[in-house]
C-alpha cells in the first residue's frame, strides 16, 4: 500500500519487560547490535540468560511479534540510594522517528521503583535526534566526564 507525500503509516508497537532468552530473542537482537554498536560481538542465549537473571532490566519494543527495538535499565545503589544507567538504546533504523524509543525509555522509568534518584545515561555527541529526544523526556545534560578503564574486549 502506498501513503501519499507527507503521511506517516501508524505503526503498532508493543512493549514489553524480557524475561526469557529464547534462539529467536537472540537471533532478533543480534539484528539490532549492529545499528547500535557495530564492533560488537552478537550476544549468545548464555549472556542473554545471564543479564535476564541479574537485576538489569530489558525492555524491548515488538512489532508485529518482531524485536525492533530496545533499552537496558542498570540499577545502580550508592551512598545517596538508587540510581539507573540506561543502556543499550536501539531501534531499528526502519523503525525510527515513530516513538519506539520514547516508548520504551517511558516504559523503563514508569516501572522503576519508587525513590529512584535519577536516570542517567550516556549518548554519542553525534547523536542528536537521540539527544532531542532525552531531552524532551526531561533528561539534562551532566557536567561530568566519563573515563574508562578497560579491562576486557567490549
């Protein structure tokens, strides 16, 4: 079906927590790590498995029963309380500028628990639709510098 010039498709998109690794889960993600990180290795059931079972939490965006995108919430408890990394933002680029990713990342903060201090997370300075979006979801610009010690591949 074709959309005349200026019209946009309505595209239905469900999201949800992941709770469970399956091959199709895997082989669906690994559709989208090179959108987000192409250096990356494609993620194997094992560390799906491993990141489900820890007190990370994914969300992912389906439409049409396929993955199309997705965000990972790190809880991180220090001295002042709790606080979230977010991680790991993707939507697939046929799936872009549709609300997937503001979806998934209201989804994320709806759910956490109550007393959560902030939700921090860290963007590519090229990266400015996906800047125009954090901030429009209140986030703000830190003024601190991440430095990385690196101690294995990533």
């Amino acid at each position: 079906m074709s959309h005349p010039a200026g019209t946009v498709r309505a595209v239905v998109v469900e999201i949800e927590r992941l709770t469970e690794s399956s091959g199709e889960v895997v082989d669906q993600i690994n559709r989208l790590i090179p959108q987000l990180k192409p250096a990356w290795d494609p993620v194997d059931g094992a560390r799906l498995a491993a990141l489900l079972d820890s007190p990370t939490v994914v969300y992912v965006a389906r439409c049409g029963g396929t993955i199309v995108g997705m965000a990972v919430f790190v809880p991180h408890r220090h001295l002042p309380g709790l606080r979230f990394h977010v991680e790991d933002v993707v939507v697939d680029e046929r799936h872009r500028r549709q609300g997937v990713a503001r979806a998934l990342l209201t989804a994320g903060m709806r759910d956490a628990p109550d007393g959560v201090l902030s939700f921090d997370l860290r963007s590519h300075r090229s990266r400015d639709a996906a800047h125009a979006l954090y901030l429009d979801l209140g986030f703000v610009p830190s003024d601190t510098t991440v430095f990385r010690r690196v101690t294995g591949e990533l």
